[in-house]
C-alpha cells in the first residue's frame, strides 16, 4: 500500500512542470489514507498499552482548613504529585478550598486513600476513567503517515527542477508539517493525561452559627451609632432653623392673642 502512495507522487514530478497545487493536494490525501489505514496501525496497536485517563473529585467539610490542606500537601508529596490550581474563598456557609491536584497514575490510589483519612463522611467522592487507547492509535498512526509523506516531499524537492515546482512543493511541506506538529501535540496531552491524574478535592468549614452571631451583634452595635447620629443630626437642624421656630413662635402667639381679643368683643356684656 505505501508503494502505491509513493508510485503517486512519483508520477506527479514526472508530469510536467505545469502541475497544479490540486495534483499535490491529491498525492497528499491519498497518501495519508493508505498510511492510515487500520492494517498498518496493528503493529503500533500491539506495542502500546491501553490508555486510560482517570479523574477524582473529592467534596468534604472539615473542622480545620489548615490542617486540612496540609494533610492534602503530605499527600501529594508521598504521592510524587503536585498541585496544579488552587483556589479559597467565602460563601455563605463559611469558608471554603478547593485544590487541583496531579499525581502519577500509578499512585492514584494511594493518594485517594491518604486524602480520605480522617474524613467522616464524603459529600462527594467519585472516580471516571476514559479510555483513549484507540484514540493514541489513531493519532500516532497518522502522525507516522504524516512523517512519511514529509520525507517522499522532500525527495521530490531534492529532484525539482522548476522554480514553480520548488514552491509548490515547499508550500505543501509548511502544511505537512503544521499538521505533523498538532498532531505531536495532541500526543503529549494525551500521553500527560494518562500519565498524571487528576484529582480535584473540595473542602470546606461551617461558620453559619457564629456568622449569625457576629451579623446581630453588628446589627444592634450599628443601631446604636445610627439612633446617636438621629439625635446629633436632628439636634443640630434645630440650631440651623432656630431663626425659623422663633418666627413660627411669634406668629401663633400673635394668633392666639387676636382671637382672644376677637373673642372678649363678641361677648355681650351683662
């Protein structure tokens, strides 16, 4: 099957130096199929073990986030791990951690069982494993093609004899070799996620009761300060307006006093 990839191209050099980029568009499609099919992957299938992704989530309260988290840190060290993300915060139940850990595959059981010592009760614990093993093979396989391929263009590059053949064919070994370095890449994540799990671990503690007592006492203190404030504001209104409750004073007492007057002339006199 690969001398049939390889007869392909050799024809499109032979061809005249007029050849279009959608000859070589064509080699290379062709190529990459033949290399990927499943026949030529089943010796990269026999070598390689099967690939598994494992992921943890850990969720716990905890009477003392300190001790907690180191705890968690022994762990990890043992383990040969480290910590990828680590995040602290409030809410309204109180405080809270939450710690994204790393740690090589084969000791992920022995880090889960040291992290679950001295909890009493998991409010979540739960393990996934994925399977990419068929996924790894895929990759590899046409990343073997890609490489192939690569070395045919080069050949082809060595015996050019035109200017416009020479970009041609170098304009096809950019993308060749755009796609040969995001398929390596993809290669390392995998083979990084099957090679350290991860382990995410939520703990928190409680601080409803004394958050209750703490917002009253606050509450009655800033009642207290808002009730002095009143007075002092209401106080120094009246020494703002003293010109005004004067005037007001006089005015009803002037009122009064003319209908007293207008009262005692309407009375008859006996």
């Amino acid at each position: 099957m690969k001398i049939l990839g390889f007869w392909l191209l050799s024809m499109i050099y032979m061809c005249s130096s007029g050849s279009s980029d959608e000859s070589y568009a064509a080699a290379d499609a062709a190529y990459e199929e033949e290399m990927a099919q499943p026949e030529l992957a089943d010796d990269v299938e026999a070598d390689v073990e099967q690939k598994i992704i494992k992921t943890g989530n850990l969720r716990f309260e905890t009477q003392d986030l300190a001790e907690t988290r180191a705890q968690i840190l022994k762990a990890v060290n043992t383990t040969k791990g480290y910590v990828e993300n680590e995040r602290t915060g409030k809410d309204y139940r109180g405080s809270y951690q939450e710690l994204q850990l790393r740690v090589p595959a084969e000791n992920f059981q022995q880090a889960l069982e040291l992290i679950s010592q001295g909890v009493e009760f998991f409010e979540e614990k739960s393990i996934s494993q994925r399977d990419v093993t068929e996924e790894f093979i895929d990759v590899e396989a046409r990343l073997k093609a890609k490489r192939e391929l690569e070395n045919r263009y080069l050949e082809l590059l060595k015996k050019a004899s035109s200017v416009k053949e020479i970009l041609e064919i170098e304009r096809e070994l950019s993308v060749i070799r755009e796609e040969i370095e995001s398929k390596e890449g993809r290669l390392k994540y995998l083979s990084k996620q099957v090679s350290y799990s991860t382990l995410n671990v939520y703990f928190y503690k409680t601080e409803v009761e004394s958050g209750v007592t703490k917002s009253y006492g606050s509450k009655m203190l800033q009642a207290v300060k808002g009730g002095w404030q009143g007075i002092s504001t209401f106080v120094l209104g009246l020494i703002y307006i003293w010109p005004f409750i004067i005037l007001v004073i006089l005015v009803i007492f002037l009122i009064r006093r003319w209908q007293k007057r207008k009262s005692q002339k309407n009375t008859p006199k006996s």
